[in-house]
C-alpha cells in the first residue's frame, strides 16, 4: 500500500472548537507541509485565539519522522507566545515525548548562523583587510622566532630539551626518507623518459644523464623536498600545535613561565634547517638514481 500524503488543515468548525487535523505518513525525504507557512494559517484565525487551547486529531496519522516533530515544536512555541494552552492528549506518546526533549533546552539565539552575502566591493574589501591581518600575524610570529633566537645565542642556553629534539630531528628527516625516495625516483624517471622521447629525434639520447642530473641538482630536487616538507611535516607540526592551542596547553606553559616559542617552536625551526638541505642532496641522488634505470633499461645506456 503506497504511504498517503501527509496533510495538516485547521478546522474551526468542530463542535468542541477550533481542531488541528494531522493524517498521512510523514517522511521527510518526502514533500511535507512547510511548517512556517501553515503558522501563517494559523495566525490569521481570531477564532483558535479566543478559545485559548490548541487542540490535535491524529485519528488518521500514519507513519511520522523528525518533519512532523518539527511542525509541532512550531506551533508550539507560538502556542506559548500567544498564551495558549496546549492539548497532547491525542497526540501519540513518543511524539509528546520528542516534544518535550525538544523543549526542555532552548535553542542558542547564535546557533543557526546565516550567511551574509557581500557586495564585489565588500567582499575585495574584506579580503583584503584578512591578508593584512594575516601578513600582520605572519610579521609577528617570525619577529618572535627571530627575537627567541638572538635570546638563545646571547644565553648561550638551549630553551628546550635535548631529547625532544631528538625526535623531532627524527620526526623531520629520517621519517620523511621513504616519501622523499619515492618522489624523488619517479620524477627521475618521469623526466629521464620524457627527454629520451624528445632527444632521440636528434640521436642525442646519451645526454639524458646530463638532462636528468642538472634538473634534479638545480631545480626538481629542491623543489620536490619542499612541496614534500610543507605537505607531510608542516601539516604534522600545524595539526600539534594546532591541538595543543584548542587544548590550551600552550596556555599551561605561559602561566609555567616556559615560551611555547621557545619551547616549541624553535626546535622544530632547528630541525627543519639541518634537515631540509641533506633531504636535497638525497632527493638529487635518488632521482639521478631514478633516470639511470631508465638509461639503462629502455635505452640500453652503459653506466
């Protein structure tokens, strides 16, 4: 049996007064009655306003969802803005129950936000004042590193601890190998390849090897490490510090009297410096490496 259409009308004809008529099986997948549209019914009926009690049928109710508790919790809030009361007892008891847990903790008034939408001109404008404001908090923070620095050098004192750069060198460099090698040899490949295609036209393939090793050594190599290192290891550091600020342990260790610049951030600085220039000359290595086995497979050159 196909379910039947879900319908809500207002009869103020009924011997006992004015009556809400719910029937139908009410889905939300569905098209249900909007619920601020039959409020507008509702309102305009002087007669529902002079009894001053809001009464159901939900005689020929079928099956229900969330969209019939909806209409409901409309009608009534209204109902209690109005100062009406409000008769459930023919309402089913799960719905009454739905009802009052619906009811029982009030909406926050900035819980629904609505979007606003700007003008061209108020969006550039608005644009524009963020990256101020982010090139302002960009300045700052690499003013508070460079201030955390000249400290640690006049102090002659390292502001962290030994063993937590340990692993954050570790973290940095040696566990960055395995997505740095594999990289770093299919770009080889990729560009030892694509050159072998073009030279060949010119009986020239014997300078692939040149081809490959001045690409990786003066551009691809560091290039390909830094792409790698913002994307794997900034974001690593990003999602840490980020966590520890939501958590406010970073406020734990101002009120310790430890800078989390100090602390934290200068470390990671330290490592990534060391780091990143012997992550290079691997990176150079292993795409040369990564040529070569196309020299030598799909073109037959010597070693």
């Amino acid at each position: 049996m196909p379910p039947a259409a879900p319908q809500v009308t207002l009869d103020i004809n009924d011997p006992l007064g004015p009556v809400i008529r719910i029937s139908g099986d009410w889905h939300i997948h569905d098209s249900v009655i909007n619920a601020e549209d039959f409020l507008q019914v509702v309102q305009r009926e002087e007669a529902l306003l002079k009894t001053k009690t809001l009464r159901f049928d939900t005689v020929a109710l079928g099956s229900w969802d969330s969209s019939l508790v909806v209409l409901l919790e409309v009608l009534y809030d209204w109902s209690h803005e109005v100062q009406l009361s409000v008769d459930c007892a023919t309402l089913p008891k799960p719905l009454t129950q739905l009802i009052a847990l619906a009811s029982a903790v009030p909406e926050m008034k900035d819980a629904v936000r609505h979007q606003q939408h700007r003008g061209l001109v108020e969006h550039l404008g608005v644009m524009s004042v963020k990256l101020g404001q982010a090139v302002w908090d960009m300045l700052g923070f690499f003013g508070e590193v460079a201030q955390a620095f000249g400290s640690m050098i006049r102090n002659r004192k390292l502001p962290f601890r030994v063993r937590d750069f340990w692993l954050i060198l570790q973290q940095g460099g040696v566990e960055a190998l395995p997505i740095v090698t594999l990289i770093s040899f299919l770009v080889g490949m990729t560009m030892a390849f694509i050159g072998a295609i073009q030279l060949s036209n010119f009986g020239a393939t014997i300078y692939v090897a040149n081809l490959v090793a001045l690409a990786m050594v003066r551009e691809m190599g560091a290039m390909m490490v830094g792409i790698l290192l913002c994307g794997r290891t900034g974001a690593a550091y990003a999602s840490q510090l980020g966590s520890m600020k939501v958590s406010e342990e970073l406020d734990a260790f101002e009120t310790l009297g430890i800078s989390p610049i100090d602390f934290l951030v200068i470390p990671r600085v330290i490592a990534l410096s060391l780091m990143t220039p012997l992550l290079c000359i691997y990176a150079n290595f292993i795409g040369m490496a990564g040529g070569m086995f196309v020299a030598v497979s799909m073109m037959h050159i010597t070693v």
